[in-house]
C-alpha cells in the first residue's frame, strides 16, 4: 500500500475520490426528505444549476467516445458535437424556465413521471407506470455505459482487469449518491465540471505545443490523411443529419431535466444558460480538439500509440500520461473520472427516484414516511447499480455506442412529450401516453433493423410527435383546470421577459 501511494497519479485518484465522498456526507446533513433527496429542495443557484446541468450530461463518452472517435475518422466526426450545442441551447431556451415552473405548479411533481401525471390529471396513473418503466430500461443502459467508461480508465491507468477495474469505478460512485442523493451530486457535479474544462482546454493546448505550431500539427493530421480535415469525408446526408439529431436528445434527458426542476426559481435560469453554454461549447471544442490533435501526436511518435490502436477510446489517457508530469496527468485523468462520476451518480440518482417516487410510493406504500422513502431511494440506488453492472460485464461494449442507444431512447419517449406539454394546451394524457410509447418502441425497433444507417433518435422523435399531435387533436378536450394551470405557467413566465422567448407567442389549439 505504501508503494502503491507513492505513486502520484495514484495518490490524486485517491485525494478526489475521498473528497466526493466527503461531500456526500456534507449533504447528508441536509437532506431530511424525500424532496430534499431527490431534487434537493428546490434550492440551486445559477452556477451549480449550469455546472450540474453540464456535469450531468457530459458523461465519460466526452472524454473517452467523442475523442476517440474524432481520432479514428477525423474532423467529421465534430457534426455530433455542433448538433449538441444546437439542440442544448433550445433546451435552456424553451424547456428550462417552463419546467421549473410547471413542475411546481403540479402539485410540486418531483420526477417527470409525477410532473406527466398532474400536467395530464391521470387518474389511471398509466402516464406515471409507462414513463417510470422507460427511465429504468433506459438507464440501466445509460449507468452500464458510465461504469464500462470508469473500467476503461482504471485497466489503462493502474492496469487493473477489467472485472476489478469495473468494480472499483462503481464503487467510487455509489458511495456518495447513496450517503448524499441530489445535493451531493450536484455539490460534486460543480466540482468535477470545473476539472472537466481545466483537462479539455489544457491538453489539445499542449499537444499543439509539443507539436510546434497549429500549422505544423494541421500539416502532420493532413499527411496522414487529406480526409481527416474535410468536415463532409466519408459523410452522407443521412450520417451529418444522425449525428446532428442527437441534438434532439436533450428535451427527454430526465437526469438533465432535474437540473432545471431543482433550481431556486426560473430566473435562476437565465443566468444558467449563459454559464452552462459557455462551459459546453469550450469543453466540446476541447474533446475534438484532443481526438483531432491526437492524430498529429500519435503519428509523429508511433512507438507510442499502441495502446490507442488498440482501443482508439483510451486516446486521452494516453495523452494525459506521456505529456504530463504524474501530478499533473492524475489531475487530468481525475477529470475522466469526474465525467464519469458526475453523469453515473445522477442517472443512477433518476432511476432511484423513479422506482421510489413512481412505484414504492404511488403502488406500494402511498403512506409512508419521509425516512422510509429516503432509505427506500437508497435501496433503489444499489438495485439499479448491481444492474448496470451486469450489463457492463461486456468488456467489448463501446461507451459512445451505449450511450447513443439510451440517448434516443429518452429523446424519443420524452423528448416530445416534454416539449408539447410546455408549448400546447391542447395536449391531453392519451396524446402523451401513445406518443411515449411510440417514440420507445420506435427506437427499439430502428436500432435492431438499423435501416439506412439512420440514428433511431430521427424516426423515434417524429413518430412520437406526429402520433402525439394526431392522438390529441382525435381526443376530447383538456379540462378547464388543466387549462388553467398551463395559463398560470405561462403566466408566471412572462413576468420575467428574459426567463422566455415565448410568452407572447400564439399558442396553437
């Protein structure tokens, strides 16, 4: 043990792994219910709203995936990353301000689960049991991806098994979540977003430096390949508009839409947004930039890349560890560990909330405490770790291609869903409940027959939104107080001009 803590790299791991744990147990002392556990009491300013929000959604994939896979094909492979920032800057616009308030309004709906079943007044609960059911399949898909990118990172660094390596990184993660719930992770997702930009800014930096110039390091990516600086080699039409569609993803993260139901007020947001956008765009820039200035490295010093053949996902570790001295390179690879960490412990925080808000309380026990329930979303964080972790067995599953799967799969099933029920009135429970199951089904099916090589993200989005829209308008009417509460939500919003662009728009229907 002494021996294994002189190492450097070794001893920061440590360090911050013990101080997110730290932090879980600060924020045991402020969660006394189950409100508290699973949004935090409403109480989040502008900062740890963007930098969660950021945190959360930037997962292992953004330092392990993207590069990796912007070092494989080149600059190409960036279209995933302009149709992100796209289609996260309509999220803070449209979705952000609306759902705060609305979620408040309906009976202070703490999961989307709740806020679908008040916005609709279902009776049958049907809305609440489909929507939590999703959340589950899909994210036991997303948390095996956090925990295959956690493994990929311990095998390369301390040259752990796989096994060991993945139990370790899970590990790590459960812990906090488990003592703290929702101020823990946001805590801890402010702290990992800032080392997060501090290792994508600093290394392409770097590599370009140890390189000469940006000319000379463009001129050795060109050499290796003229393909590799063409935004359109190697691309279709089909292939730029599956890769932009991930932008659609982010009206049915529910782990990022918590984000914006946690903070202290709509106005909060407005600052948020500008925080949040910034941090996304330099730390997107930052990963094309380690993929794309990878190239270069790798092929100026081929003795050095064989860990990268191996797996083109380790190109950042590598990099951190030949280009760094060992404190440093443990502080860049600790920022690996925070995406990991920060985006598994609110997927994993989401899916505890759902089996405890949507099912222990709603079906089981509709009386139980707020201790009960507490330790109930406990319980339920180990359940669906121990699940994510079988799924993460594989040590051949790829992190981008996991995560595209679970990606979908909520911008599909609630992407629609989420963004009607903000902008229509007209919009009634079985219009959501069948463009919900359209839009679940829809990418199940497209990704098993993967048909035209389209992301099943496209053909899920529309489905569900014209099933949505055609179902509704066939539906009789929303109630009068459904009516109502969507007004006083618009309402609310056009008290602050800034909180929406939308307030004066002509809502349809």
């Amino acid at each position: 043990m002494p021996m294994l803590l002189s190492n450097p790299t070794t001893l920061t791991f440590l360090l911050y792994i013990l101080a997110m744990v730290g932090i879980g147990f600060a924020a045991w002392r402020y969660t006394n219910n189950l409100s508290d556990y699973i949004l935090g009491g409403r109480s989040l300013g502008s900062f740890v709203t963007a930098m969660s929000a950021g945190a959360s959604d930037m997962s292992g994939w953004l330092l392990l995936g993207l590069p990796g896979a912007i070092f494989a094909a080149g600059i190409s492979e960036s279209w995933i990353a302009i149709g992100l920032i796209i289609g996260a800057w309509f999220n803070w616009l449209f979705v952000a301000g609306r759902l705060r308030v609305y979620t408040e309004i309906t009976h202070n709906a703490l999961t989307l689960p709740d806020f679908f079943t008040h916005r609709f007044e279902d009776g049958s609960r049907l809305l609440r049991l489909f929507s939590a059911v999703i959340i589950l399949l899909f994210f036991t898909i997303y948390c095996a991806s956090g925990m295959v990118a956690g493994a990929r990172l311990f095998e390369q660094t301390f040259g752990m098994s796989y096994d060991t390596a993945l139990w370790v990184g899970a590990l790590a993660t459960i812990a906090y979540v488990f003592v703290g719930g929702f101020l823990a992770v946001s805590w801890t997702d402010t702290v990992q977003a800032t080392l997060m930009i501090f290792a994508l800014v600093l290394t392409p930096v770097v590599v370009m430096i140890k390189l000469g110039s940006f000319d000379q390091t463009l001129q050795v990516i060109q050499q290796v390949s003229i393909h590799n600086t063409d935004m359109f080699s190697g691309t279709t039409t089909i292939g730029i508009l599956s890769l932009m569609a991930w932008g659609l993803g982010y009206m049915g993260q529910p782990h990022i839409l918590a984000r914006f139901m946690a903070s202290s007020s709509a106005k909060t947001i407005v600052r948020a947004r500008r925080i949040g956008m910034t941090w996304m765009i330099l730390c997107l820039a930052g990963a094309v930039g380690v993929g794309f200035f990878g190239i270069a490295y790798f092929a100026a010093h081929p003795d050095q890349a064989g860990a990268v053949q191996e797996n083109r996902e380790r190109v950042f570790i590598v990099l951190s560890q030949l280009l760094f001295n060992p404190w440093i390179a443990g502080v860049l690879l600790s920022a690996i560990l925070a995406a990991i960490m920060s985006t598994l412990s609110c997927q994993l925080l989401v899916s505890a909330s759902a089996l405890t808000e949507d099912f222990y309380k709603a079906f089981l026990r509709p009386q139980a405490s707020q201790i009960e329930l507490v330790w109930c979303g406990r319980l339920m964080v180990l359940l669906v770790a121990v699940v994510a972790w079988v799924i993460a067995r594989n040590p051949q599953s790829e992190v981008l291609g996991l995560v595209g799967y679970a990606w979908a799969g909520f911008g599909s099933a609630f992407g629609p869903i989420v963004l009607f029920s903000l902008l229509w009135p007209r919009m009634t429970r079985n219009g959501a409940l069948a463009g919900m199951l359209t839009g679940a089904v829809l990418v199940v099916v497209w990704r098993q027959g993967a048909w035209f090589g389209l992301y099943e993200m496209i053909p899920g989005f529309i489905g569900a939104s014209v099933v949505l829209v055609l179902v509704s308008l066939a539906d009789k009417a929303p109630s009068v107080t459904m009516v109502n509460a969507f007004r006083r939500m618009e309402a609310e919003m056009a008290e602050d001009d800034d909180a929406t662009p939308l307030q004066t728009a002509k809502q349809p229907g």
